[in-house]
C-alpha cells in the first residue's frame, strides 16, 4: 500500500482534506455539511496520510495523541450549551452575532457545538484506527 | 370490627419482629387479646340476637369498588366466637405445650396473624378483602403447619397446604372477579339479594365451579383432603386452632355464605351433597385405622367437614340449622380431643394408640376432659353433640328424594366416627399401665383445665341448649336463610324415629370399639393404593413439570449465542405471523409499484450482487470489499432521494469501516471450511422469513403513510428560529442539541472503550 | 421504487441475520454491518421518498415549501450511521481481542471454553 504514488500524493492530498473538512464544517449550517462530515473527512485525511508515511510520521505531525481530541470537542459543545445561561437564558439556547458572513452564514453558538461535534468525531475515529494500526505493528 | 382486626396484626408484627426480646415471659398473658375479643364480641350479641347487624365500612379502593367493609351478622357471629373462644384456650395452652422453644415469641405472632386474617374472612362484607384475608389465613397455616423449620417432613407438609389451599384461593379470586362482573359491586351483602341476577347469568356455572375449587381446597373436601393429615406435623395447638376448630372451616362459611345464592341453581346442591358424602364416608372409614392419635382426628375432621358441606347441599332450613350447631359442636369436642391428644403426647412421649395404655390413673382431670369430649362427639345425651346429632339426622331423612339411602351413610359415618372418638377419648385411659411408655406425672395446669373448659362448654350448652338456641343459632339462621325450623333442639322428644336411630348408633359404636383393635397392619394395606391416591397424582405431577421444565431449559438455554438467536428471532416471526394472520388489513394498492429510473435500478442490481457476495463468498477480502459496495451503494440511494448530507455521512463512514476491517483482518480467525449443510439451510429459512416480515412490515408502513407535523415544523422554522439553512444539520446542531451532545458522548466512550481494550491486552503483554 | 427499496430493505435483514447466525467472528461483523445498514435504510425509507428535493432551504427563501424529502428521519438516521460506526468498531475489536487473546476462534468455542472453565 506504501507506494511511491500514494505517500507522494497525500502529502498534498492531507491538507487539502484537512482544509475541505473546515470548510464543510463551517458551511454545514447553509449547505449539506457540518461537524459529523468534517470530522469524518479530516479523519479520513489523517488515515490517509498515516497509511502513506507510518503512524509515527502522524504522530509527530500532531504532537498530541488524537485520545486527547475527544474530551475536548465534548466540553466545546458542553460550553456552547451554558454559555446562554450566563446570559440568562435557558440551557442551549443559540446566541447569534450580528452580520452574515459567506459560508458560515450567520454564526452564533451552534458553530462553537459543531466544532465540538468535529473534534469529538475526528478523535474517536483515529483513536480507534491508530490503536489497532500501533497494536498491528508490533 | 376493623380495631380487633388491626389489633391481632399489630400484635402479631411486635411478636414477630421484638418477640426475642420477650423471651417467652409474657406468653400467658397473650391469651388476654381473645379473650378481651371474645368478650367484645359477646357483648355485641344482645342487639344481634334482636336481629340487629354491624356494619363499618373504610374507603381503600374505592375506585375498583373495594373496601375495607365489615359486617357483622348471625352467621359470622357464630364464627367469631369460636376463632376467639377456642383461640384463647389454644393460646393458653400453648404457653405450656411449647414453653422454653427457642422460638416461642415467633409462634404467637404467626398465631396472632392467623387469628387476625381468620376474624377478617368472617367478618369481611367485601369479596376482594375476604380473598385476601382467604390468603392470609393460607399464609399463617404455611408458616405455622412448617413451624418446626428443621423437620424437613414438617416444611414439605407445609408447602402441600399451601399449594391446595392458596391454588384453590387463585381459582375462588377467579369466581370472585366474575361476580363483581355480574353483580356490579363486591359487596357480599348486596350480592347475596341478587338471585334472579345470577341464575340468568351465564358464568353462573364458572362462578360455581370457582368457588368450589376454594371451598374444597381450604375444608379438605375429597380428592383435595390430603394436606389435613399431613399438616399434623403442626405443634398440637395449631392443629387444634386451624386444622380442625376454624380455619379448615373457612371453606364451608364461604358455602353457607353463598348459599342463599346458589341454593337450587345448576349443579350447586347435587355437587355439594355428592362431595360431602364422599368425603365423610372416605374421612370416617380411614380414621379408625389410624394408629397416630392426631391422624384419627385429621380424618374424623375430614368426615365432620364433609358432613358440613352435605348439609350446605340439602340446603333446607332444617338443614342449615344443623350445620350451624355442629359447626359449633365440633368445634368444641374436636377442639377438646385436640388437647388431650396434645397432653397424652407430652406425658407419654408417643402418640401410638397401640402403645398408650391406662393413663386414667396418672391424670384424672385429663380423663374427665376426654370423656366429656368423646361423650359430645359421639352424641350422647345431655352434651351439645347429642343436639348436634339430632338435628343432621333430622334433616338427611327430611331431604327429599335420597333422604334414606343419605340417612344410612350418615348413620354409618356416625358409627364409624364414634368409635374413632372413644379411641382418642377414652382407650389411653383404660387398661392396665403399659410399662413401655414411660409416664411423666407432672402436668402443668393449663394442659388439663383448656379441654375440660372446652369439654364443660359443650355439656353446659347442651343442659342449658335454650339460651345458646335462642340467641344465637336461631338469629343466625334468619339472618342467613330468613326461615325458620320446626325441628329445634330438645332434650327429649319422645321415642320416635329419631330416637330408636341415635341409640341405635352409640349402641353400634360402642360395640364396635369393644370389639375393635387399632393395629399397623392397616396402614401398610393402605400403601398398596398409593397410586390411586391424588397426593401422589400430585406429587407426580410437580415431579413431570420439573423435569418438562429443566428438559426445557436445557434445550433453550445452551450457552451458544448463535443458538439464542435463532430461538429469539423463531419466536419473533411466529408472535409477528400470528399477528399478521389475524389483523392484517388488505386491501392496499400497488400503485407506485415501478417507477425507476436506470441508475436507480443499476445501483440496486450491484447492491444485490454486493450482498451476495458478502454472503456467500469463501475469501474474507472479497467480503469486506463487497461490504464496502454495499455502503456506497446505500450512498448512491441516499444522493438520488435528497439525502446530501446522508451520502456524505455514508460515504465517508463506509470508507473507515473498510480500513478498519482491512486492519484488523490479519488479526481474525478464517473462514471455517466445516460447513453443516442442515444448519445452514435451518438458518436461511429463518433469516429469509424475518426479511420477508420486515418487508411486508415497512409496505404496510408506507401504504399507511406517516405524520409530517413534526417535520413539517422543524422545516418552516429552520430559518426563522435558527437561523440555518439547512435543514437537517438545524436540528442536529439547534432543535435537538441535547441529543446530539449524548451521542457524541456514546461515541467518545465507545472510542474510549476501544483504546483502552487495547491498552488493556498491552498492559498483559508487558507484564509477561 | 418504494416496493422494490422495501424488498431490498427484507433482503438486507435476511443476509445480515443469516450472517450472524453463522460461526464465524468475521462473519458475524459483516452481519452486524450489514444490518445497521438495512436499518438505516428502513428509516430512511419510512420517513418516505423524494427526489430532487433536499431540505435545504434556498437562497432567497426563509422556509421549506412545496415539495422537499423529510429532514427529521435524516437527522436521526445522520446519528445513527456515525453511533453504529462506533458500535461496530467496538465489536470488531472486541472479537478479534477474544481471538487473539483468547483463542477464540469461532462462536461456539466461546462456550466450549466456558465449560472447559
């Protein structure tokens, strides 16, 4: 699977998945898209690039272990959830900007929830591939 | 009335729960609370004997029509007295008869149980609290007749009566839900008016049938009769109190109750004097071979009950004014045997009549008791039983049709039963002193002074028989049939028929024990007819439900998962058929049966073959390649219906699955060559079946079509409320926020579940 | 279309079934996939079929109108495709554990080592 081919091209293909992801997360609340595509996008990037050039070369482009993506994404959405209630308002209840930007639309707290949704879902898939990948190495 | 009762069962907790901390001192004074009751209840007596009743009604249930609703009338006046007059005596000698058991505090709690929930049956004016007091009593019987929890004969003994008589409840709660049905209410005394009613109803067979399986059960009619004898196992006392004086009695107050009902109606009086009969000719014939003292008891219990419940059939007046008094007679004299039986046990160490000899020298009082008891079971003038006597044979030669070939039965039950009661009464106390049986002189006095009490309670009401007639067998029986007897109870009436026929009797009986000798033989005879008997028709069957059940059991539950399956989804598709087969509407159009376009039809077609293949193919890379065509497939599907944002989930979901699989593939076992052709072909069947189901399921769905609201809702206001556009990561993200922050919260632990299996097996793999 | 997408839906759940029913750790996974699949497809099915209509609401427009697919099964059925990823890939591990730690080769040898036990 180590070819030539492959490891040349996903060094340019992962971060152009990388940065596709983004854009689909961002744009999901317009268009078809948003935090679970993303996240399953950036995964497969990820995938990709670590199935091309081993999984110490993607450890060493992450420096953290993806583990660590998922308690964040899942306190990113818990904190959009309360941050309403500083406000004074019921528990999820969106906060808006004012002015609409191009792709995002007009963003509030439940960009701040789908990123959560993007992070939770890129850690869980590449924990679970990466911990076998590593149990498969030795 | 509600005060007595709470009363016995809050006496019955503190026993039960603090009875440790008593230690057995305040045993005499328990016998206080029955007394005080049977007091109470005599001191109602005046204004019922004036043909007043009571009545106190306290709202539980309301809604389902049940109450705690009491009344008191003639009939379970007659009762009260004796659960309170024969419990005081039983609770007094008890305090000798068992004193120094360890658990002697526990034995006066079930005893005040029993007392409570007996009380509660007689008096309860509502069917669904008779039911449960019904239960109660079988409750305190299991746990009394088991009393003696080491004995393992003892537990099983109790664990039978609790079988008979709690099945028999189930079935009598059946009849009783069928008669709150057909009357509207469960109150006894409204229902009992409601003649016409019933006999033009329907269930009224059920509702009989049901009552007699209760009745039969709780009074040891036959075949039902066996747990009596083995419930003997019960400390003495409790077979003086439940097994002979009340509580076996409780089947024929349900009969009495009901019989102004029923008298007449179907099948009620012929089943009825049928089942007495039988059951006192089998309960007298047994008991005279019997060489356990109590067992003779237990039987001629059985033939008085049976008698009972012959006369409840007879159904005259005469008739039940019979039953009434020797309800109380038997009560009295068997009550009386009962004590003796328990003292002779306590002095000589057995209860083998063949062994016991001349005990009339060591325990004169004991003796007098005796004799005045056997003297009243055997119907001899002045004692209540002689009235007793009297009166069923009066009214068996009066009943009609079968009267005389009734009235020969019953004489010959009588003679039989006389000759049991002078065994018990009167033969351990004559003869010369059997030097086998050590005696033990000492007898405390509360052993001989309960039956002599009970022994002079029967001669006195039968010197004195007007008093007791007048105030309260008369009242009772207007209060229960409304007529009145011509034949009342009189010391001398001449030398009629009646009379040659008493005499006559005793006479046969006295003859009969002079010339009888109890002797073992008679029990071993009997074994050889083990297997006609109903215990063992039980026991037979308990053994075959057993081993239906563990053959069951080890069919069904085999430990493999793969075979639990089958069985689970088997049972599914046969509860789904059968659904289908009697509720399925049809009638649907196939209207938009084939309109497809080429890509759809062509996805589909590889869908097929992907399937297929996954299925059926020998090489796992083939498999989990085809599984891969399978999820993009379900892409394709999902883009052509207006599903973007699915595709694109699928999409990229089907590619990981096929990492991951192709990842873990060189750490999975093969494909097994085995192949069971049988099994295979058993599980296609069931696999394509449950797909069949599913489809003709989802069609039926679909012809019916679905509610929109909520959809139709979150489409208009995607925009205005949330400001997104799309609609469907609006509610995953807005409308339905806190389910999605769950699921990623499942996700993360089923990621986490997966890292740490992992690190799991290389945390084992360091240590080695 | 409905017809024949129900069919196919019968025709997921039979192959997934069967595939469970079988011996086999790998196979069993495909069953379990196969499955989640059919029942993605069955809710996708029920909440009806539209072609050409995405619920995405347009530029200019603040609402759906007309004609559009149903969002609410989407929704649910976006959920579902990413918990039964989870699901599965929780079950794969953990029977290839089984395997290599365990020795496990096939269904019913779990139960012969229990017994062995």
């Amino acid at each position: 699977m180590t070819t030539l081919i492959l490891r040349t091209a996903s060094v340019y293909l992962m971060p152009l998945l990388l940065l596709f992801s983004v854009f689909i997360l961002l744009r999901g609340h317009y268009l078809p898209g948003g935090g679970f595509v993303g996240g399953l996008i950036a995964s497969i990037a990820l995938v990709v690039y670590g199935y091309a050039n081993g999984i110490n070369q993607i450890k060493s482009f992450l420096r953290f272990h993806p583990g660590a993506l998922i308690p964040t994404g899942v306190s990113l959405s818990l904190i959009s959830g309360l941050l309403p209630m500083f406000a004074g308002k019921p528990f999820m209840t969106n906060l808006w900007l004012d002015g609409t930007y191009p792709i995002i639309g007009q963003p509030g707290t439940a960009l701040i929830f789908d990123t959560g949704v993007y992070f939770v879902v890129v850690g869980t898939a590449l924990t679970i591939i990466f911990s076998i990948a590593e149990d498969n190495e030795k | 009335m509600l005060t007595a009762i709470v009363l016995c069962f809050a006496f019955a907790l503190v026993f039960t729960l603090f009875g440790k901390h008593l230690r057995g001192r305040i045993t005499y004074l328990t016998s206080l609370l029955p007394l005080s009751l049977f007091i109470y209840f005599l001191g109602l007596q005046n204004s019922l004997s004036s043909g007043g009743e009571f009545l106190s009604i306290y709202p539980w249930i309301s809604s389902l029509g049940i109450d705690l609703s009491f009344r008191l009338d003639g009939l379970s006046q007659i009762f009260t007295l004796i659960i309170t007059g024969i419990g005081f005596t039983v609770f007094l000698y008890a305090a000798e008869y068992l004193r120094g058991h360890p658990f002697l505090d526990r034995f006066y709690g079930y005893l005040l149980m029993f007392m409570g929930s007996m009380l509660g049956l007689v008096l309860s004016d509502n069917l669904i609290t008779l039911f449960i007091f019904w239960e109660l009593t079988s409750i305190s019987s299991f746990f009394l007749i088991g009393f003696n929890h080491r004995d393992q004969k003892a537990r099983k003994a109790a664990l039978t009566a609790l079988v008979i008589t709690g099945g028999g409840g189930l079935f009598m709660l059946l009849g009783f839900v069928l008669m709150g049905m057909v009357a509207g209410t469960y109150s006894i005394s409204e229902i009992v008016l409601m003649k016409s009613l019933f006999s033009d109803s329907i269930y009224l067979g059920l509702i009989v049938l049901a009552l007699f399986a209760g009745a039969f059960t709780k009074s040891a009619q036959f075949p039902f009769h066996f747990w009596l004898p083995d419930a003997m196992r019960a400390p003495t006392p409790i077979s003086t109190y439940l097994h002979s004086a009340t509580m076996v009695k409780a089947g024929v107050y349900l009969l009495a109750r009901f019989s102004p009902l029923f008298d007449g109606e179907i099948y009620w009086n012929e089943a009825l004097i049928l089942f007495g009969t039988i059951t006192f000719i089998y309960g007298a014939a047994q008991s005279i071979f019997k060489t356990d003292l109590k067992a003779i008891l237990a039987y001629t219990t059985i033939a008085a009950l049976g008698i009972m419940v012959m006369l409840i059939g007879i159904g005259t007046s005469a008739a039940i004014y019979a039953l009434l008094v020797f309800i109380c007679v038997h009560a009295l004299y068997k009550a009386g045997l009962f004590l003796v039986v328990g003292s002779i046990d306590k002095i000589c160490g057995t209860r083998d009549i063949t062994k016991i000899r001349g005990l009339r020298n060591t325990s004169v009082v004991l003796f007098v008791a005796a004799l005045l008891a056997a003297i009243s079971s055997a119907g001899l003038i002045p004692t209540i039983g002689y009235h007793g006597k009297h009166l069923i044979y009066s009214s068996v030669m009066e009943s009609g049709a079968w009267g005389i070939g009734l009235l020969v039965l019953t004489i010959a039950a009588s003679i039989l039963l006389l000759c049991a009661g002078l065994l018990v009464g009167l033969k351990p106390f004559t003869g010369p002193v059997s030097p086998e049986v050590p005696l033990q002189k000492h007898t405390p006095p509360a052993m001989w002074i309960t039956p002599l009490l009970l022994g002079l309670t029967g001669l006195g009401m039968g010197i004195f028989y007007r008093a007791p007639q007048e105030l309260l067998f008369l009242p009772a029986l207007e209060s229960l049939h409304g007529g009145i007897v011509s034949k009342q109870m009189h010391l001398w009436s001449g030398t009629d028929t009646l009379f040659w026929l008493s005499w006559g009797t005793v006479l046969a009986g006295i003859i009969l024990f002079v010339f009888f000798r109890p002797s073992h033989e008679y029990s071993k005879r009997d074994k050889k007819f083990k297997k006609f008997h109903s215990r063992y028709l039980l026991e037979q069957g308990v053994i075959n439900v057993k081993r239906t059940f563990s053959f069951l059991t080890h069919v069904l539950q085999n430990g493999y998962l793969r075979y639990y399956t089958a069985v689970i989804l088997t049972f599914l598709i046969v509860l789904i058929s059968l659904r289908m087969y009697t509720g399925f509407e049809n009638g649907y159009e196939f209207e938009f049966a084939l309109d497809f376009t080429f890509n759809e039809l062509a996805t589909i077609i590889v869908m097929v073959v992907s399937i297929l293949l996954a299925v059926f193919t020998t090489s796992r890379v083939v498999a989990v390649a085809s599984l891969g065509g399978v999820g993009l497939c379900i892409c394709l599907l999902f883009v052509y219906f207006s599903a973007p944002d699915l595709a694109m989930t699928q999409f990229t979901i089907d590619t990981l699955t096929v990492v991951l699989f192709v990842l873990l593939l060189k750490k999975l076992p093969l494909y097994l060559s085995k192949v069971d052709t049988g099994v295979n072909w058993r599980d296609l069947i069931i696999s394509c079946t449950f797909g069949l189901l599913v489809t003709i399921i989802t069609l039926e769905i679909l012809f019916t079509g679905s509610v929109k609201e909520i959809s139709n809702f979150y489409a208009e206001n995607a925009y205005l409320l949330a400001k997104g556009k799309n609609v469907v990561n609006v509610i995953l993200v807005d409308f339905r926020g806190v389910d999605t922050l769950i699921e990623i919260t499942v996700l993360a632990v089923s990621g986490l579940g997966v890292f740490s299996l992992i690190r799991l097996k290389m945390g084992i793999d360091r240590e080695r | 279309m409905e017809v024949i997408l129900a069919i196919i839906v019968g025709f997921m759940y039979a192959a997934g079934i069967y595939l469970i029913l079988r011996r086999s750790l790998v196979k069993l996974i495909i069953g379990l996939i196969i499955l989640g699949n059919g029942v993605n497809l069955l809710l996708f099915l029920l909440g009806g079929i539209t072609k050409g209509h995405p619920p995405v609401i347009g530029e200019s427009e603040t609402f759906l109108a007309g004609v559009y697919a149903d969002p609410l099964p989407q929704a649910l059925i976006l959920t579902a495709i990413i918990i039964i990823f989870g699901l599965q890939s929780f079950a794969m591990i953990f029977l290839q554990q089984e395997y290599v730690q365990g020795g496990v080769e096939d269904l019913d040898s779990i139960k012969e080592e229990e017994e062995e036990k």
